[in-house]
C-alpha cells in the first residue's frame, strides 16, 4: 500500500463546532445503549421478566429503529438531518425516563418503543451529519465519530455499575443519563451541520435523480454491514456466555471478552481515520476484514480462554472500523443525495443485530457456541471480499491518475483542488472508474 499525502488545512470555525455537536451526538447514543444494556439484569430483578422476554424487547426495539429510520429520511428531506438527529435524542431522552419510572411492565415495554423511534433516527441523523462534515473536511474524519460512541459506552457501562454498586435505584440513576442526553440534543439543534443535503423543493430532473438511487452500491454496502453488525452483537451478546459455558471460564474472566472486544474497537475507531488517508477505505477494510477473520478464527478454535479474549481483541481491532467506513462509502455513492442513501443502508445495520443476536444463540442452543461463532467468522471473510466496494463510484478521473487534483463535491468552500476525493476515504482504491 502506497501512504497518501495528508492535508493541512484546516476547515472553518463553524464546521468545526458542527464536529464536535455531532460527535457528542454519537457519544450519547453509545451512551444510552450502554446504560439499558448493562441495566438489564436490574429490569429482569424489577419486572420479574427472564431471557426470553428480554430477546422480545431487542426484537421490538429492532423493528421500531427500523421505522425509526425510514421516518428519518422524510424528516432529512423537510426541515433536515439536524432536526432528524436532535429529534431521536430527545425521543432516547424521555425513553429513558419512561423506562427508569415505569410503574408497570406495559409501560416498560412503551418506553423501549418509544427508545427504539429514537435509536432508529440517532441512528440515521448521526451518520447523515458525519458524512456531510468530512466531506467538508475533505478527509476521512467518520471512524473518529464511531471513537466516541465507544468510549462514552465504556463510560455509560462504568455508570450502571457504580450507581448498582452504590445500590442507587434506577428511578433515580437512569434519568441523570437522559438529562445528559437532552443537553447534548439541545447542541445539535444549535450546533450541528446544516438542515438538509438536499433542497426540500426540487426540479423535476433533480426528483428524478432523487429515486434513482445506486442500488448496487447500496446492496454490496449493507450486506457489509450487515455482516458487520452480526459479528458485533454476537460478539456483544454472546461472548460471556461462551467463556463461561464453553470454556469454563470463571465469574470474573468470563466478562472479560466483551471488555477486550469494546477497547480494541474504541483503538481501531481512534487510529482508523489516519489509516484511511493514508491508504484509502479499500485497503483498510480489506486489512480489517483479515484482522477480524484472523480473530474470529481463534475464537471458534480456542481450547481456553485466554485465547478466546485475544481473538475477540482481535476481532474488535480489527472489525471496528467497517461500520463507520461503510457510511463513509455510501455517502460518496450519490453526495447529492447521501441523506437518503444512509437511511437507506442505515436499516441493514438492524438485520445484522438481529440475526447475530437470535442466530448465533439459536445454533449455540441447538449444538454449541463454538459453532455459533462460525456465522460471524465466515461473514468476516465476506467482508474481505466486499472491500471493493468501498472504493469512490462517482469519480470523474482516471483510477490510474491518483495525483490528479478533483475538487469533491461537497467539499468545503475554498478548498480548492486540494480537496481530493483521494483524501476523504480513499477514492482511487478500485482499479477502475465506477
């Protein structure tokens, strides 16, 4: 892999301040998700509700995000993906608040309804801000917005388990996160980027442009992220279960595949954007595919536990930042349009967490987690041989010309030829021009 050139210049104020709203935008969310995940054991012990109740709830909470997300794109399209994404906060904050006081199981599951709205439009407006900003930047800045949603999940999960240690009740806890959240939805409203990517009254022809959307691109994307999301939430939800059962791993170890997976991916979300300048989306996803596979691998052939946690290290590492590049791409599949290309793709992610939930626990049921841990690690190959698809389709320059100055669309204004499409994720990584 040949390094590319890094830019230096730097973009303007408000642009900047529009990074850092956005930024706190994904850290509430991984802060939300966190802090009902880790509570979970606390909701079982107060509504007397087990497992299998428990797998209902993830599968309502998919099956609202998604409806979450396709009401997120008409909303991008009006008043825009800032009120999008300042809406699904404010929905997360009072969900919260509902679940923390709810007097009754029925109203327990309204306010994972109304959690899963919100997560779906947090989940569409975050990714249709970070992409609008780094094409402004004109560099590859997404894996960094991922970086914060890690590590404020690291501090959401280290938040649940000092109010549990302080025997602080929910009622009182759960609520200090939604306080923060709404502050944080507050910031986005004034901060974030613009409304829309695109006008809410358009011509004819631009309508037209508008439903012709890049299928092909769409579909090799989300079955990327599909395969990502798989590995994820059997990785998030599976991992204790298999140290523990599998391997006969102790209390205390058992956990420790999780912690091992989350911080490696935080380390690949925070090193992944200088990769991607430095060598282009296609030969990091490519590397992070093999990572990951290489990872999974160890996990599946693992006669300890030792050796499990390092491959769920490795799988985090190397996996971590897929997620993040896969919107990157698909916000360079029709710039004009990216609003409604990441809704779209946005709904693959709920598919992936499902079938990594559900089918790696049901294969697990029916032979062994060992096996289970198969689907995710035939997907990391997959993911490798999607890697392709991640290169820039609307290039109007020679692949073979890397040094060819193209001003990106989307680019900031006075960026001037320097902003090459090359530098915000690596448009010259296909052999030839899509």
């Amino acid at each position: 892999m040949t390094p590319r050139t890094r830019r230096t210049d730097r973009p303007a104020p408000d642009v900047r301040r529009s990074r850092i709203a956005v930024a706190g935008a994904f850290g509430a969310q991984g802060l939300a998700y966190a802090g009902l995940l880790q509570s979970l054991p606390g909701f079982e012990s107060r509504f007397g509700i087990g497992d299998d109740t428990v797998t209902l709830v993830v599968l309502g909470v998919c099956v609202m995000a998604a409806l979450g997300t396709v009401g997120a794109e008409r909303v991008a399209r009006g008043p825009g993906s800032r009120t999008v994404l300042a809406m699904g906060l404010g929905m997360i904050a009072l969900a919260i608040v509902v679940i923390a006081l709810a007097p009754t199981l029925v109203v327990f599951f309204v306010g994972f309804g109304i959690y899963g709205l919100g997560l779906g439009q947090v989940d569409a407006g975050t990714n249709m801000q970070a992409v609008a900003i780094q094409r402004a930047y004109g560099r590859s800045i997404l894996t960094g917005f991922y970086a914060a949603w890690s590590a404020a999940s690291v501090l959401g999960a280290l938040y649940v388990s000092a109010y549990v240690h302080s025997h602080v009740t929910q009622r009182l806890a759960l609520p200090v996160l939604a306080v923060v959240i709404a502050g944080i939805a507050v910031g986005v409203l004034r901060r974030a980027w613009r409304g829309h990517d695109a006008p809410a009254t358009v011509s004819a022809d631009d309508a037209r442009a508008a439903k012709a959307m890049p299928w092909s691109g769409i579909i090799v994307l989300g079955i990327a992220v599909v395969a990502y999301y798989v590995v994820d939430s059997a990785s998030s939800t599976w991992s204790s279960l298999y140290l523990a059962n599998g391997l006969d791993a102790s209390a205390a170890g058992a956990p420790l595949g999780y912690a091992a997976y989350v911080a490696t991916t935080l380390v690949s979300r925070l090193q992944g954007d200088v990769a991607v300048r430095l060598w282009g989306r296609v030969a990091v996803v490519r590397t992070a595919g093999i990572i990951g596979s290489t990872g999974l691998l160890a996990v599946v052939l693992a006669p300890s536990p030792p050796l499990a946690i390092v491959g769920f290290a490795l799988t985090g590492l190397g996996l971590g930042v897929v997620a993040p590049l896969c919107f990157a791409a698909a916000g360079a599949l029709s710039p004009a349009h990216a609003d409604a290309v990441i809704a779209r793709l946005n709904g693959f992610n709920y598919l992936g967490a499902v079938l990594g939930g559900v089918l790696v626990g049901a294969i697990g049921a029916g032979s062994t987690l060992r096996i289970g841990f198969v689907v995710p690690l035939v997907l990391a190959v997959v993911i490798v041989l999607l890697a392709p698809g991640f290169a820039h389709r609307h290039e109007s320059v020679a692949a073979d010309d890397p040094d060819h100055d193209v001003v990106s669309e989307g680019a900031a204004p006075g960026a001037g030829r320097d902003a090459r499409p090359a530098e915000a994720g690596g448009a010259h990584d296909a052999g030839t021009v899509r």
